[in-house]
C-alpha cells in the first residue's frame, strides 16, 4: 500500500503494494494519518473486505490526492502536523465537488467532548476511538457507505423526479396555452355566429311585424312559425353570446347581492303559462332571508332551464315542487317532478354536449343541462340529479357569498 509519495507499509512482514485508488473496486477509502502503524493496521483491515485504499500522511496531502481521484469516505485522524484533521474536514465540507464525501474522525481516547462536537458541526459524520474494535471499525464504515449509497440514490431520484415535473409542467402549459387558444376560437366563432343571426332575425321580426292580416290557417301557420322560429333563433343567438362572453371563466361574471326567493318567483312567474298548459301546479317552499352573492342572470337561466325541463317531462295534472334552503351557509334549491327521470343517453351527452350524433331533443336537454353544471361550477357549487320512487330531483346549490 503506497501513499502519495509512493511509499510502502509493512503489513504481515509482505510488501502490499496500490495504486492511489483501487478503481476495480466499488468503494475507495482515504485513509488520513501521520503515524504509518495507523495506517498499515486499518489499511489490512479494510483489505480483508476488498475495500480499496489509499493513504496520506497529512491534510495538504491528503487534499491533493482528493482532488485528483474520487473517495467514498474517509478515516481521518484529528493530530496531525501541518494540517489537522478538523481544518481539512472543514475544506472537504465546504468544497462543493466533496461536501459529500463521508468523514469519520480517528480520536484518542482523551480528547474532549467538545471537540468531538465541534467535528460533528464542521461536517463530521462519525468518531471513531482509539484504539478502535476491528468488528465496530468495519461495521461503522460500511453503514456510512451504504448510508451514503442511499443518499446518492436518492438524491438522484430526486433529481429524476425534478425533471419529470418541469417535463411534465411544460406539457401542461402547452396544453393550457391549447386550451386557451381553442377557448378564443369558439368564443370568437360563437360572437360570429350571434353576429350573423342578427340580420336574419330582425328580417323574420319585421316580416311578422308587417303582415297586417292573418285570415287563412295557412297564413296563421305561417305566421305562427315564423313567430316561433323568431324566439327559438333569439334564444340561440342570446345564448351563445352569454356562452363567450360570461361562461370563459370566474373572472367573467357579474357578482351581486340578490334575494334567492325573489328569482325563483321571478322564474316561476314567467313559466307558469308553460306549466298551465299541462294543468301542472308550481308550489315553492322556502326558507325566508336567502341571501346569495351570485351572477343573477345565470343563476336565473339555470332555474329556468331546471323548471323547463321538469315541466316539459313531468305528467299532467302533476306538482312540481321547488324547495330553496341553506345548509352550513350553502344555498340549496331543488326542483322535483313525477317524469321518469333523464336517461343514460342524456347524461352521458352532459359530458359531450356537442355530440351532433344525439336527437335534437335529447341534444337540446343536454346541452342546457351542461350550461346549468358549468355555471353552477363557476360559483364554485355543486350539481345532482336523483332519480327515486318515481320522483326525479335536480339540485344546484352554491355559497352565499
């Protein structure tokens, strides 16, 4: 075994000769002491478990022989001329290219236990006493090692995840820039499309507006249809103004104090004609003072299509029932008929509410429906539908404020 300055130590009565570091083996071990009896007695026992080994005689050559080769760990002696063991544990800690490198103190018994404390605040990560148990030697050595091992690989784990993360980071951020691009598009078509109903539509109402006599049933057939195709087409174009312009985001919404009973009656109010013609009863209970910090005219459009839905499917001469209440300061309003409740088809179109492969019915329920779940979502609420003994329930419910 040969130190920097290629001299040999007498082990056994043998000449044992190596290279500054062992590279065929897994770990090398620096092995830092002036007093070459040390050195010959831990270099032989850390051979026996095929350790490679290199020494050095002092700190300044110690840290040559660290900065040319790389070490596992090393044994270092505290009283050594030149350098001492703690003023090179504090150069190899504060290097960047060896802080990791492990350090275990070689100590006389009688040193004090400050200084042991100081080793472990400079870097240390162990003290070994002299003279030292060949069985507690090796055993240290090698739980530092695999200690070392261990925060190698998980540093390197770490370092894999990380990467991962900004990969994955910037996938999410193309996508959302996608996103927000696809989101701009329809927006943008959906205020086209509003755009270009505008004439058609005020065509239709003028033309209505103008014919002076409906005497046949066939000019009242037409004018009736034309009457319709008026609202239905306003209603569509309304529509998909409020789709561009208000449901892009929270941010976009109009928030206000509103009485809640106030707009279901309101709603109520306005659908009762619809419901009469079925010789269906509209009856509303509720809890007095509900007071919500809403979009009102969403919040309405929602009501209204819950209570269009529950008249166009529930029976006639049935009662549809409307309850508003607060739980834990959320807002809950329910609407239940007497239909048979939507089918599967029209709750899988919730989700894909532009599945032209849908009856215009079944795509019209759906598509109202996804607008109440997206606005509902929007004030950070929450959407059901149940179906039980023959009674079907929609409820929305959202905070107060």
């Amino acid at each position: 075994m040969t130190g920097s300055k290629g001299k040999e130590i007498i082990s056994n009565n043998e000449f044992i000769t190596t290279n500054y570091v062992r590279n065929n083996k897994d770990y090398n071990i620096l092995i830092v002491d002036d007093i070459p009896s040390n050195i010959q007695r831990l270099g032989k026992i850390l051979r026996t478990k095929n350790y490679g080994v290199s020494f050095a005689y002092d700190g300044l050559e110690a840290l040559k022989l660290i900065k040319n080769n790389h070490f596992d760990l090393i044994l270092l002696d505290i009283s050594m001329p030149k350098m001492d063991g703690f003023e090179l544990c504090e150069i190899i800690k504060k290097d960047p290219a060896t802080c990791n490198i492990c350090v275990i103190f070689i100590t006389a018994a009688k040193n004090e236990p400050g200084d042991i404390v100081h080793g472990f605040n400079i870097g240390g990560q162990d003290y070994i006493n002299k003279p030292f148990c060949t069985e507690e030697l090796l055993a240290r050595v090698q739980t530092h090692l695999e200690l070392a091992d261990k925060t190698k690989q998980l540093s390197n784990l770490n370092k894999q995840l990380e990467a991962k993360v900004i990969e994955r980071t910037r996938e999410l951020r193309k996508e959302k820039e996608k996103t927000e691009q696809l989101g701009e598009a329809k927006n943008a078509f959906l205020k086209i499309i509003r755009h270009k109903l505008g004439n058609p539509l005020q065509t239709i109402l003028c033309t209505c507006e103008n014919i002076e006599t409906v005497d046949t049933p066939i000019q009242k057939k037409i004018h009736s249809y034309l009457n319709t195709s008026y609202k239905e087409l306003k209603e569509i174009s309304d529509l998909a103004y409020m789709i561009s312009s208000r449901l892009a985001s929270r941010e976009e919404l109009k928030f206000q104090t509103e009485y809640i009973n106030l707009l279901i009656e309101k709603v109520i109010t306005k659908m009762t004609p619809k419901a009469n013609d079925k010789f269906q009863t509209i009856n509303h209970s509720k809890e007095i003072d509900l007071v919500g910090h809403i979009d009102c005219s969403l919040i309405e459009l929602c009501i209204e299509y819950i209570l269009d839905n529950a008249i166009n499917h529930g029976p006639e001469n049935s009662t549809i029932q409307i309850n508003s209440t607060k739980r834990n300061n959320i807002i809950i309003i329910s609407i239940s008929d007497k239909g048979d409740g939507f089918k599967k088809d029209i709750l899988n179109f919730i989700n894909q509410p532009f599945n032209t492969s849908k009856k215009n019915n079944e795509a019209g329920l759906g598509l109202s429906i996804f607008i109440v779940q997206k606005i509902i979502g929007l004030h950070d609420g929450n959407f059901e539908i149940n179906h039980e003994n023959k009674k079907t329930t929609v409820s929305i419910s959202f905070p107060c404020s």
